[in-house]
C-alpha cells in the first residue's frame, strides 16, 4: 500500500530546509533586535480559545479542525494570537513585567479550507504581538519590523495598505451605518454575508464573493463615522509610518478577517502581477479586548502574521536563494588498511566547526572521490596507508586542485587555511 501526505499538507524535503532554517534564522535575528522574545504555546486548545462569543470570521465558522475527547472540546490552532493572548494572561504577564511585552511565535497552523498556491491545510506562521500599551507609534514599528523581514528576504516588489476602524464608539457608529445600507440589499449578496449583517457588517467589506459586487462600493464610508480620538490616532500612526520612511496606501475597504481588531488594520501586499488572490505578504492590526477577554485586565496590543511558505515563495520568485548549504566543507578518504583513523579525523574537524563527510561504506578510490564532488566539499583529506606511517596526510583544495602533504598535528590548521 503506499501512503501520500493528507490533502493540504506536504513534506520539506532535505534539499529544501537550508532554504526554511536561513529564513527562519533571519527572522529570530529581526526579532532579537527589535527586542522580541519567542514564546511556544500548544498547537491545540480548549475550543473557546478561538470560538468567541458572536465571531463572524470565516476562520471560526467554516476553518477550524476542532475535536472532542470526553466532555472537552479541542481546536487545532487555526492562528497563533489567541493562544499568545491565553498565555499572557494565564501566567500573568500584565502583574510585574515591563509593559509593552514583546512576544513573537513561530509553528504550525490549521485550516480546513481549499488548498492552493500559497495557502495549505497545515501551514507555518510566524507572527508578533505587542500587548500591554497602545501607542499609534507601536503600531508603526511593527509594521517596520514585518517590512524589514520582507526586505531581508530580497522582497522589493510589495506595498502596505492600512486603515483604521477606529474606536469602539466610532466602529460602533458604522456598524449601524453599514446594517441599515446592506438590510434592504441583503438578497443580493452571498449566504455567508447574511451572517455577517448579524454579527459584523464591517465583514461585508471583506467578502470575497462579492468583492466585485456595485453594493460594496457604495456602502458608506468609515472615515465619515470616526470621531476625533480615532482621527487623531490614525493620523500619528501615518506620521510614525513618514518618519521611518515607508510608504502606504490608505485603503478604507480593509476591514481584515478577524473580529476582534479595533483602530490600525494592514495589510503588506505583493505587487507582482502573478501574484493573483494570494497577493497578502503579511498582515495584523491593534486589538483592545483581547487580553479582557481571557481573564486579564483591560489593555491593549498590536500584532501580524506572515505565512512563511508564502514569504519564501515570493522570495525566491524574485530571486533569493539561501547562503547556507548542506555541503561538506571537508570529505575525508580512506585509501588502503587505515583503520578508524578517517573516522578520528573527520571528528576532530567537526569538534573545530568544520563540516565533514568521511567514506564509512568501503567505497572505491574512486567512488569516493565521485562522492566528495557530489557532497561539495572544499577541501579533500587522503589517508593513505604509507603517508600514515610517517604521521602524515595529503590534503588537497577542491576548487584550484593544490594538493599538499602535512603532519597530522598540522591538519586542521592547514584545513583551516584552505577553507579561507
């Protein structure tokens, strides 16, 4: 019988992980200077951590893969802020820590939906999110810390569009603006959207569906319903933005598909023409309840996404390849009755630093040779049976083809050399 992967997932084969640790090692460096610290919660939890009361979203209605054992109900995390937020609160982050607490999380994620270019049932994320202070100039910086990630990564061709939903007063105010446009229209636009005038009409916005839809466009105006806390807010955020250098576009339609987000919502898009309905690189927004929600006191915080075989798509559609390898820089041959004396070499380099490859399977002379071309090695390391009796090796420069005889007490100094 043979066995493929389940529909919506797939492995990272060895020749394609050098690709995903560079990537990942960039963004734990990004993340150590803009002063994040990782934190690991479980890739399930009880149900309600992500099924909140009157959740319009998609992700909660149509996504999840939830399970029951006994009484309890559990959900394979469909996104990685809810179990950050649980976690804050859980252990008490907010009562004698320095606010704002910089977390960032990197893992796997679940969604039952359709698979496509860029979008997978299982999928890795990373994300961050900044709780405990809301500040229109947080909200800038995060967004500078996504952009620097992207740029990392040899990304050019890609754009930030933001808005804002304001306050709770001011959302609230359009939330009935926007009930009262769509009630006598609501015939006229998909099933999922009926939902969605009960429970978020902002979420209209965002259909899919309909995006095309003349209804859409004429539906009222955000702006119009922001008072002036939420104007005054939104303008320093821009003027963050314009201070750090990075242009945006205002684009009052973006609502973003989670319920929960209050004030500042963006969403850094490829502008690539192939790049089709999976243009988003990264997205997230301010949320204010979040942290009340699970337990916690009142406060707020700020955090996005990325999907990271999106990111490493788009990198390498434009050209970015990794500098790290899984070649040997050394390959070590036997030649003639050596005993474990390559073995012993070859650790004593690995022990430096220096990757080696050592022939343990009784290759041919020449066999192995074929194998330290095919391992990339910079370096070859010949222990033949009568340089070995003198305490000697040759050594030989993979790339000019000097060859040279040393003691062995000089070896790894002389690699060393070689290897530049």
């Amino acid at each position: 019988m043979s066995y493929q992967t389940p529909r919506g997932t797939y492995d990272i084969l060895p020749e394609q992980t050098p690709a995903w640790q560079e990537m990942e090692e960039m963004i734990r460096e990004v993340c150590r200077l803009y002063r994040y610290t990782e934190i690991r919660t479980p890739v399930f939890e009880d149900t309600r951590v992500f099924k909140r009361e009157n959740d319009s979203s998609d992700m909660v209605n149509k996504e999840m893969y939830t399970f029951e054992t006994g009484h309890d109900s559990y959900t394979l995390r469909p996104e990685g802020t809810a179990g950050v937020i649980r976690a804050f609160d859980q252990h008490k982050f907010y009562g004698g820590r320095e606010l704002p607490m910089r977390l960032y999380y990197m893992g796997p994620m679940f969604r039952h939906e359709r698979p496509q270019k860029g979008r997978q049932r299982q999928f890795t994320q990373f994300g961050i999110e900044n709780i405990g202070v809301s500040s229109p100039e947080i909200d800038a910086e995060a967004i500078a810390l996504g952009c620097s990630i992207v740029k990392r990564m040899g990304i050019s061709s890609v754009k930030v569009c933001i808005n804002t939903l304001g306050d709770d007063a001011s959302r609230d105010a359009y939330r009935k603006a926007l009930k009262e446009y769509f009630t006598p229209h609501i015939d006229e636009l998909c099933g999922d959207c009926h939902r969605r005038l009960e429970q978020n009409p902002l979420r209209i916005l965002d259909c899919k569906a309909d995006a095309d839809n003349p209804i859409l466009a004429g539906a009222p105006s955000l702006r119009d319903y922001l008072n002036e806390e939420s104007r005054e807010y939104f303008r320093r955020v821009l003027e963050a933005l314009d201070a750090l250098g990075i242009a945006y576009e205002i684009d009052d339609r973006l609502v973003r598909g989670l319920d929960y987000y209050t004030h500042t919502v963006f969403e850094v898009k490829s502008t690539r023409p192939d790049s089709g309905a999976q243009a988003t690189v990264f997205a997230g927004g301010r949320y204010d309840h979040l942290v009340e929600y699970f337990g916690g006191p009142k406060m707020s915080g700020m955090g996005f996404a990325i999907g990271l075989e999106r990111l490493l798509s788009l990198a390498e559609e434009e050209g970015w390849t990794p500098k790290n390898s899984e070649k040997a820089q050394v390959y070590v041959i036997s030649l003639g009755e050596v005993g474990s004396v390559p073995l012993k070499i070859a650790e004593t380099l690995r022990k430096e630093g220096i990757a080696a490859e050592v022939n343990l399977v009784g290759r041919s002379l020449k066999a192995q040779f074929k194998s330290a071309e095919r391992n990339g090695a910079e370096v070859i390391v010949i222990v033949g049976e009568s340089e070995l009796k003198e305490g000697k090796v040759n050594i030989k420069n993979s790339r000019d083809g000097q060859q040279f005889t040393v003691a062995l007490e000089e070896l790894i100094t002389k690699t060393k050399e070689m290897l530049g």
